[in-house]
C-alpha cells in the first residue's frame, strides 16, 4: 500500500473518530438537560472541528515535530550497509580446446565450492573481511543460466566489489586446476596413442623390410641367371652369314623370359622405394599417418591451454559499479512519521477537547 493509501485510511479513521466525539456530546447535552431540540441542533459544524484544531493547534504541531524527531533519529541511528552484486555464467566449452573427457561442473558444485570455508579464508587473505563474515553474508542463488552472488551488510562497497572479483578469481583457480589435471591425463593417453600407432608403423615397415630383401634376392639371382644366359648365347650367336640353329634360337628365347621375369621384380623395387611401408598396408599406413598428425594437433592445442589456462566462468553483470545502499530512505520515514503524527495530534486533540468540556459542565 502506498503512502496516498495509508494517508487516505488515516484522514477517514479521524473523521469517524471526531464525528464520534461531537455526536457523543450532543447526545449527553440532551440527556442532561432533557431538550427536545431539532435534529437540526445537533448538524456538526466543520466550523467546529477547525475551531478545535486551532484551540490546540499546538498539540497537533507537537505532536507532528515529536514524530518527525523521533523518525529522523530512527533513521540516521540505523547503520549505513551496501549490497553487491555479481552473475557468473558458464564459458562455453564449444569456443575453447579442451581434454574431450572434461567437463564442466555443474553450477550446484561451483556453489558448493563457493562456500567451502579454505575457499573463503582464500578470498578474504590480505583483506579487512573476514572468511566468516563472507559466509554469513554471501548468497548464492541459480538463475536459470547464471550464477547470482550478493554479498549484503558490508560497509565498504569498494571491499565488497573486490571480494566479489576475488572470488570469482578463486573459483577459476579451482576449476583449472581440474582443467590442468585433465590435461595432464589427456597428454598420457595421446602419448600411449602415438607409442601404439608407431610401434604398428615399425612393424610395418619390418615387414617391407622382409619383402624388399626378398625381392633383391630374387632380382640378384635372377640377373646371375640372366649373365650366365647372355655368356651362353655369345657363344652360340652364328657368323656373318650363316643362320641360327636351335641352340642360339633356344639360349634367345632363354634370355628373353629372364628379362620378362626381371622386369616385374624391378618395378616392385621401384614402388618399394617410392611409397615406403604404404606398399604393403596404403589405408592402414595413411589412416596412422593422419591418426599421428591429429595427435599433434591436439597436442598443441593442450599446450595452448595449458601454458595459459582459460577462466572457465565469466562475469556476465558486476560487480563494478553494482554496488548499494540499504539505508531507510529518509524522505519516506519523515513523511509516514509526519502523517502518523498529525493522526496522533488530531485525536489528542479531539480527546483534551472533550475532556475540557467534561470537567467544565462536571
């Protein structure tokens, strides 16, 4: 209810209460001198309620003055604290690199570590607060996204910023450190990841190793074959114009099918030492190759973070310039004093007014 309300309720109590009082006199006037006089005689006068008022015009100032006093005391006596306040919102996971296997803890956790005592003792180190006097006077509070802080009943606002700012920092060096530990654990599993996928490429390439031994060995015999056959065939070549016999023809077609069979041999050589292991395993050793590049992608991206670990909570509102007073505001108080006053001094008035009248015609 506003003041408007509460005055209007006030002036209609007043009235009833005087209209009370002049009826109640006319009706013992009657009584006592056992008149018959008109309805007429007994109309209440407005004239009469304001020359009472002005009779003991200085009851009603009085009392007006002792209740805007004593509401002035009240106010300036009630001590002076400030509030601050300050949401915290969650940084989105999808804008960093971070371990696939980290998460974010809920806001219900951060508030548990909020008010974790070593925490606080933590927030208010080197300040003129202390960490019990912040879990009396911190509240936290879920709002839908947000983390809501309010620190209440301090009165230094500046110290309540900082303490807010404070925490916030202490909250990020929490989570982190769970950051930097799943980092930690991310690193060992890419370096078990890489250990396996390039032990699987050493043992791909023993075994091109073993294939391309084999083949030198084929090809070295071969080409022993294919000298003894050419110094066979010399031997056998006919003279100027004669013909060839079976013998020459036979040692050609011998050489010939040494080369066909050297020829296959000296192309798998060729491709041996072009693609390395991917000869004998193309999909396995592009699928390692593209597994080992990712690993180090990832790698550097862990280093990244970890070498400058990112604040996973943000300050979405304060708490800079968030900071209030919860003083009574004095302008109200004096004018709900003033009116309770007037109330007060109308009736006493009325009230020493029928009194005086009482004792006079006692």
């Amino acid at each position: 209810m506003g003041i408007s309300g509460t005055v209007g309720q006030l002036t209609s109590a007043t009235v009833r209460f005087n209209l009370a009082i002049v009826r109640g006199q006319c009706r013992l006037k009657r009584i006592r001198y056992g008149g018959t006089t008109n309805v007429e005689e007994y109309e209440v006068d407005l004239r009469d309620y304001v020359l009472v008022l002005w009779r003991w015009k200085w009851l009603v100032v009085g009392a007006v003055l002792v209740a805007l006093v004593a509401s002035l005391g009240a106010t300036l006596g009630v001590p002076t604290t400030y509030q601050a306040n300050m949401d915290l919102a969650q940084t989105s996971i999808r804008r960093l690199q971070l371990p696939p296997d980290f998460s974010m803890p809920s806001f219900e956790t951060v508030k548990r570590w909020a008010m974790n005592p070593p925490l606080l003792a933590a927030v208010t180190d080197g300040t003129p607060a202390d960490a019990r006097w912040l879990e009396r006077n911190l509240e936290l509070s879920i709002q839908q996204d947000f983390l809501s802080a309010s620190l209440r009943g301090g009165d230094d606002p500046e110290l309540q910023e900082n303490l807010l700012e404070r925490l916030t920092a202490e909250l990020n060096r929490e989570l982190k450190g769970d950051l930097l530990n799943a980092v930690a654990a991310r690193f060992a599993e890419l370096d078990r990841e890489e250990r396996r996928l390039t032990e699987r490429l050493t043992e791909l390439d023993d075994a091109l190793h073993t294939v391309r031994e084999e083949a030198v060995k084929q090809r070295e015999k071969l080409l022993q074959e294919i000298e003894a056959a050419e110094a066979q065939a010399a031997g056998r070549q006919p003279r100027f114009g004669e013909e060839m016999n079976l013998e020459g023809y036979m040692a050609e077609r011998q050489l010939g099918a040494l080369f066909a069979r050297l020829e296959p041999i000296e192309r798998k050589l060729d491709e041996i030492e072009r693609l390395g292991v991917a000869y004998i395993a193309e999909r396995e050793v592009q699928s390692i190759r593209d597994d080992l590049k990712d690993i180090d992608e990832e790698r550097r991206l862990l280093l990244a973070v970890e070498e400058d670990p990112p604040d996973l909570l943000t300050q979405v509102m304060g708490p800079s310039g968030t900071a209030r007073a919860n003083r009574p505001t004095l302008r109200m108080n004096l004018a709900v004093a003033g009116v309770l006053g007037l109330f007060v001094g109308v009736l006493l008035a009325f009230f020493t007014e029928a009194m005086t009248k009482k004792r006079e015609e006692a």
